[in-house]
C-alpha cells in the first residue's frame, strides 16, 4: 500500500469537513517536497487530474536560486511549465496538519505529457522498471538519522547557527532514558506518520548527543523513496511546531559524528526472495553475489548520488562508523556494504555511503542501476573484508570529495547507459553548482586561521 486515502474518501472527507486542504506536491533536485496547497473542492472538481509548476522546480539549488547550464531550462527558454499530475495511489492524511492531505505528483512535459527524464520519481521508476524486465523488485529500507536541537529553526538562523543546543547533553545511542526527555517530538513522528499510512518501525536514540534514528519497514522501492521523503518533511514540520529545529545536514560539527541514510536492499520476484540461497555461503545466492559485486564496483561512479554537497564528505571519516572503503563485510559497520540477515529470509545489503542529506530516489535508482550491471555483466564478487576497513590499505576508496565524485560521475558509462546521458549531465550540472557556489565562500575556519597569523 502507497498512499492510505482513495479518492472516494476524500471527497467523503470534504464533504464532512474533515479535510479542507490537499497538499500536491512534487520532489524536487534536493529530494524536498515542492508545490501547492489546494483546496478541496478545487482539487476534487480539477486539479486531480493535473496541475502546473515553473519547470525551474527540477533547477534550482537549495537557496532557489537559478544557475545556468541545464539544458531543461533557462532564463534564455523563458523558464516554462512542467505539469505535476498527481498518482491518487499515493494520496494519505497528514494527520500532524490540521484538516490535511498530501498527493505525490509526477512531473510531465508541459506539451506531450511524457514523463521528465530528470525528475527523481522518473529517474527510480525507470531502474525499477529495468529490474522487472529481469523479473524481480526491489524491496528497500532508508534509515533517517537527523540531529534534534532545542532551539527552534529562526532561533538558530538568527544566531548565525552559533549557539546549537543539541536536545540531548550526551551520547544517546540505545538510551531509553534519553530517548524519554524526546518523546515530546519522536512520539508523535512516529504515531502521524504511521497514521499516514507510513510504516514505521521504531525510532532510537544514535551515537551522538542530539542525534536520532527513525526505521521505516521495507517497502518496494517507490514507496520506499516515497516514506522516506515525506518522513524527512514530517520530521521537520513536527519539530517546528514545537519550537524545535532538526538538521539532516551529514556534518554540522566538526567533532560529532556525522548523520547517514543507509540504504537496505533485497530483489524479489513475487513473494519469493531471491537473495536467499540456503545452502550457499552466508545463505546468499548467485543472483546476490552478482548484484552486490556491482554495487561494489561502481559505488564511486554513483557517490554523487549518495553525497550531493560539499558538507556529505566531511562526514567519510575513519572510526565515525561512516564508511571510506568500497568493499563487503559481513555484519562489520566499518564497511561500504554490510551483509545484514545472514542465512536468512531476510538476508539483504546495506550500503552505509549514503548521508541524511541524499534524495532517496535517486540514491535508490543509483543503486539499482549498478545492481543491475552486475547482474547483467555476471560480475563476480571478492570475498568479504574483516576487521577494520578504515585500515585495510587494500581496499578502493570511496571519492572523498564532491570534486571527485563529480568526476566519476560524469564519466560514468554505466550510469549514463543506465539513466541517459541528459540526467547525468543534468546532475552533474547540479553537483558542479554546489561547487562553484562553495568555492565563492570565505568560511570561518579560514578567517580564524589566517586573519592574524597569515
Ligand atoms: P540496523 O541494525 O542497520 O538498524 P535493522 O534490523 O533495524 O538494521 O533493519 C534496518 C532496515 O532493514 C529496516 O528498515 C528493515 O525494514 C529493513 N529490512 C529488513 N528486512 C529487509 C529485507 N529483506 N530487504 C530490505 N530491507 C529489509
């Protein structure tokens, strides 16, 4: 089940009064969600069907500014209109908003309604497509870890993002009695969510003051990325409707440890998962091996992907539990990929590049994309690596810099046979404005470094 609403019962809801608003939104670049506040009776007379938006939704940073270079759009094409035509299968309650539905859109051509390649709904709905021709589906899980803080977001913009308080004094990981003081928050982020038909499974303290994990049950890949985005927002409207801030940025302090978004992964066809092999080693199959060895083999084409800012590399550090190396392990944290369910029916990868700031759609696409090749190409994967990975010389190296990864990016044959080469251009496009913007800034660090010793 995507959404938890038909359309029959919205208008039932309408016409009790129980529902005024219906959110229509889209997922933009960022993997934020984007759009209008329809009112009811609009949205059930018309814009069910389809609604409008300036085509620089999918071209704008996370300031909405207008960089140059997408060959979508630009000021010189007269910054045109994409059509946001909402899937009623993902229509649920918003039960942390008064009298309040959501719909996910998908972003068609203004003039022939096809799809757009670069929008991240398309972009996954393409690689989940190539994986049905195989004859599987993909079931997927995204942790959500975020910093919770006491103050509220304006508090913190006015003080220059000085003065952070995080909601906890001390590490929280597993803390129960931490995890209490928090409840004013993570409890109704777990109860609204899954009244909005959001499978959640539990939250839990992390390995750093303030910082918080959320676990949504795997779902098909889709819906996943759906959870995952509407999860992330609710989380912040939640907070800040409590005088709170919540920060998915990887990195916001130098000596804390960063915040991930690992990506859970099994193939299935049918009921059946096909990972499992119960008489081979760890109970993992042929199909498995091949697809975990590309995962493996392309992680640094499609890190971009997973770390789309400066600040998401800050966060790759040895003894943080965020992983450097590209390799497998079984059930070690300090790897790329880690074997979770060993000789089980559950038996899945989780890739642990990903930060808290990836869009998951097109973190997961990514994935699926270098599963696939692996799949196709029958790669063959190493043995598993123990023992501390952040030491293992051996071991390739995730790209450790945006720099880097755009590189690898843009000379990814396989991403751009898999994705086409305008969305990899696209988004290499996106991640070299990230850059350039950076490279304009005086930061802190240099000023305090160099304004009297220099
Ligand atoms: P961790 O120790 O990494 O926190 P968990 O046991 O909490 O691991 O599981 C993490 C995620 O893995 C959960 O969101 C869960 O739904 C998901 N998961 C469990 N089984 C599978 C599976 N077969 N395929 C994909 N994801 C799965």
């Amino acid at each position: 089940m995507a959404g938890n609403l038909s359309f029959d019962e919205l208008k039932t809801a309408a016409g009790s009064g129980d529902i005024d608003t219906v959110l229509v939104c889209c997922v933009d670049m960022q993997g934020r969600l984007m759009g209008k506040r329809f009112h009811v009776q609009n949205f059930i007379e018309s814009s069910h069907e389809e609604t409008h938006c300036c085509n620089y939704i999918l071209a704008t940073d996370l300031e909405m500014a207008t960089p140059d270079g997408y060959a979508t759009t630009s000021w010189q094409a007269g910054y045109g209109d994409y059509v946001m035509k909402p899937d009623l299968s993902t229509l649920r309650r918003i039960p942390w908003l008064e009298g309040t539905a959501m719909v996910l859109c998908d972003l068609l051509d203004h003039h022939n309604h096809e799809p757009v390649p670069q929008s991240p709904r398309q972009i996954l709905k393409v690689q989940i497509a190539r994986l049905k021709d195989l004859g599987y589906e993909a079931m997927m899980a995204t942790e959500l870890e975020f910093f919770l803080f006491e103050q509220s977001f304006r508090e913190l913009a006015q003080s220059g993002y000085r003065e952070l308080t995080p909601i906890s004094a001390y590490n929280e990981d597993y803390h129960i009695l931490q995890t209490t003081k928090e409840e004013g928050v993570m409890r109704p982020v777990r109860n609204h969510l899954f009244a909005a038909g959001i499978p959640v499974e539990n939250t839990k303290g992390e390995a750093e003051t303030g910082q918080e994990e959320l676990n949504i049950r795997y779902a098909e890949a889709l819906d996943c990325a759906d959870h995952h985005t509407i999860a992330k927002h609710a989380v912040k409207e939640i907070a800040w409707a409590q005088g709170r801030s919540v920060t998915f940025l990887p990195k916001w302090h130098p000596q804390k440890v960063g915040s991930s978004s690992h990506v859970h992964m099994s193939l299935w066809a049918g009921k059946t998962p096909v990972f499992r092999d119960e008489n081979a080693a760890h109970g993992m199959s042929e199909l498995m091996r091949h697809f975990m060895a590309g995962l493996i083999e392309y992680a640094a084409d499609y890190t971009c992907f997973l770390a789309p800012y400066v600040n998401s590399y800050k966060r790759f550090m040895k003894g943080t539990f965020a992983p450097t190396r590209t390799v497998w392990s079984v059930d070690n944290r300090t790897a790329g990929f880690r074997l979770c369910g060993e000789n089980s029916k559950a038996v899945r990868v989780e890739c642990r590049i990903g930060g808290s700031d990836m869009n998951p759609y097109l973190a997961q696409a990514a994935l699926l994309a270098a599963g696939i090749k692996g799949i196709e190409d029958k790669l063959d994967l190493a043995p598993p690596t123990g023992g501390d990975v952040y030491e293992n010389a051996e071991a390739k190296h995730i790209p450790s810099t945006l720099r880097a990864a755009i590189e690898t990016l843009r000379a990814s044959a396989m991403l751009r046979a898999a994705m086409g080469d305008a969305v990899v251009d696209h988004y290499v496009r996106c991640a070299e404005w990230e850059q350039e913007e950076f490279d304009k800034a005086v930061t802190d660090w240099e000023i305090a470094r160099g304004f009297e010793r220099a």
